[in-house]
C-alpha cells in the first residue's frame, strides 16, 4: 500500500543549521513520484522558500520509484525502483543547474532481492544501502567516486527476518539500525558496519507498535522511533557498540499515527508527523534526550498541515521545512523555521502523491 510505503521513506537531506541567514546559493529540490514513474525537480530561492519547477521536469524514471538518496558531493541522486518489471536503481547525475540526466544501465537488486523501497547513504559517500521489502533483507553497494556508479559488496544482500519499516546510519557512519514490525510490536536490529558490510549486533524492542519512523541525534547518542501502531516516540540511548537502552520516560505519547521524525542537526528539537491528527508536532529535547512540547508559538505544540503528512525533510540552511503530504493535496508544504517553531508558507500540488523529497545546496 502507498500509505505504508510513504512511512517508509524518510529522506533526510544533509542539513547545517535551523537557523540559517540569506544566501544567494542555488537550493534543488527532488520529488519522487511513484505513481507516475517520475522525479520532479524544483529550484528553491534560499531567501524566501519558494519553488519554481526546473524546466524538463519531470524526468521519466523507473517502475514506481519510491526512494531518493543524495550523494554528499551533489554530482549524483539515486532512486529506488521496486516494481515488478524493474527491481532496480536508477542514477542520475546532476548538473550545475540542477538538471537530471540517468545513466543507464540501472543496477539490479536481483536476483537476492526484491522491491527495493528505502535508500540510505553513509556520511562519506562510499556505499548506498537499500531496504528491500519484497525479500526482508538490506543490500549494499560500493559508489565510484568519479562516475557514480554502484557495485555490491561481499556478502550483500544481509536477512533482517521481517519487512523493513525504517533504516538510519550513525552520524559516525559505523551502525545501521533497522526497525522491523512483529505481531502487535516491533523491533529495532542493530547493526555493525566495516567497509561497507554488515554484522548483526543487537536486537532491542522497540517498545511500540510498527516503529516507521527513526531518527538519530547529530551526536549518535539517542536514537527515536515513531510507533505509528501505538501513538508514541521509544528514546533509546546508543552505547558504543551499538546497543540500544531504553531511557526513563520512554516512550513518549504523542498524536495520531506518527509515521516519521526529524532531528535539527544540533539534536535541540524534535518534530513528528502525526499522519492521521494531520499535523506536526515540535519538541524541545532536554539533556536527558527526552522530548518536551514545544508551546512558544502554539499551546499545543502542534502545527497543522494539509492532510496526511506522510514526511518531513530540511533545507541546508534549516530555514525552511519541507512535508510530503499524502492524502487528496498530493503536495509538498513549506514552513519556515525559527527557534523550533513552524510557520506555513505554500503548498505546490505535484499531480501524484510524493513518496521521497531530498533537497541538494550548491
């Protein structure tokens, strides 16, 4: 289902600061469109917030493209493609404009894997991950810093036992945490990473129902989960090997199906999509990595948006907030960022639900 694939594709882009000045830098943001087959691309003024559609776009892609990865050089972007005829990724490279041109052929994922339906990238640039839903497992592939290009690594693809729901690296680059549904809870499976392949370390509860969402602070302290089965946010504090411990006070209730999370990049705020309470929730976080609502600009904490914010994703200036909606407006909302609090700007209809946005500064 769509619904459960947007829960799944929590693109973070690589973000500075919440709390950015004027800049005259060029901003592009990309859009998967799953239903359509398409990225559409979008030029961001970095003064004002507004979008204006590079021309070209959309760009034709593979069978529903669900999952966008930015390479840290912004000279390349991946997509996952899990249909039936596809079962592959797409790399595009990306110009000083913005334009996206693919290069074929695209990588398989097969024949040990199928339906690849999340992308994430280590810190370096060196390797790609994909979660592959049709098969349980995590896939690894090396990146040629020159052209892009994507190679598998030894003893890729790696079984986590379940669907994966969520997947996030360590700010060090050095564990993967991958959160899976089973029965009425979930669980979150850590592992190590040396060059690229994975050991399983630690598997820990995640003290919820369906743990979509994931988020990790900039320090690799705390690790969060949106259990969107249970209305809460798990906190857990990451060891360094990896093991996760709950801290006191987990979890947290928070709104109605909380399908994704996102960290500032100092770790100060916390803000949750509520997918069915069609809002997001911000949060301040304490010294003992717990979340407090943050009511400075609301009694509530809470900022409404259009229906069904399925996830949410900074500018590098972390001026300005970006929610992918899934429900009838099939948009992506702009809010501006001050001190934590959100303030609506525009909404821009895409014509199909967006399932992924990533944002690249140049």
């Amino acid at each position: 289902m769509l619904q459960k694939a947007l829960a799944l594709v929590l693109v973070v882009a690589s973000v500075t600061s919440f709390s950015g000045c004027g800049s005259t830098a060029n901003h592009y943001i990309y859009a998967a469109l799953p239903a359509a087959n398409q990225i559409i691309a979008y030029r961001e003024d970095p003064n004002s917030g507004v979008l204006t559609q590079i021309a070209g776009s959309p760009y034709t892609v593979g069978d529903g493209a669900i999952s966008l990865a930015l390479h840290p050089s912004g000279k390349f972007l991946y997509a996952a493609n899990p249909g039936q005829n596809e079962n592959d990724i797409s790399l595009f490279t990306i110009a000083s404009n913005g334009v996206l041109t693919e290069v074929f052929p695209r990588t398989l994922v097969t024949p040990n894997a199928s339906q690849p339906t999340l992308l994430r990238m280590d810190p370096a640039g060196n390797f790609l991950y994909v979660a592959n839903s049709g098969s349980s497992n995590i896939s690894v592939f090396s990146i040629d810093s020159g052209s892009g290009a994507l190679t598998a690594v030894t003893n890729s693809p790696v079984f986590v036992g379940a669907v994966p729901l969520n997947m996030q690296l360590s700010p060090s680059g050095n564990f993967l945490f991958v959160s899976i549904a089973s029965l009425s809870s979930g669980s979150i499976i850590g592992f190590s990473v040396n060059a690229g392949m994975l050991t399983r370390a630690s598997v820990t509860p995640s003290d919820g129902a369906n743990p979509n969402g994931l988020a990790i602070d900039p320090s690799g302290t705390f690790l969060y989960a949106a259990n969107s089965g249970s209305n809460s946010v798990s906190i857990f504090s990451i060891d360094s090997t990896g093991t996760l411990k709950e801290v006191q006070g987990s979890p947290l209730a928070v709104g109605s199906v909380p399908v994704t999370l996102l960290l500032d990049p100092q770790g100060k705020f916390l803000y949750v999509a509520n997918q069915a309470a069609n809002n997001v929730a911000a949060y301040s976080i304490n010294s003992s990595g717990l979340p407090d609502i943050l009511t400075t600009s609301t009694t509530t904490g809470t900022f409404g948006t259009e229906s069904s914010p399925a996830f949410l994703v900074a500018d590098p200036s972390g001026k300005y907030l970006y929610i992918g909606n899934q429900g009838s407006s099939a948009g992506i909302q702009v809010f501006g960022v001050s001190s934590g609090n959100l303030t609506a700007l525009a909404t821009y209809g895409v014509g199909n639900t967006p399932s992924s946005i990533v944002v690249l500064g140049k």
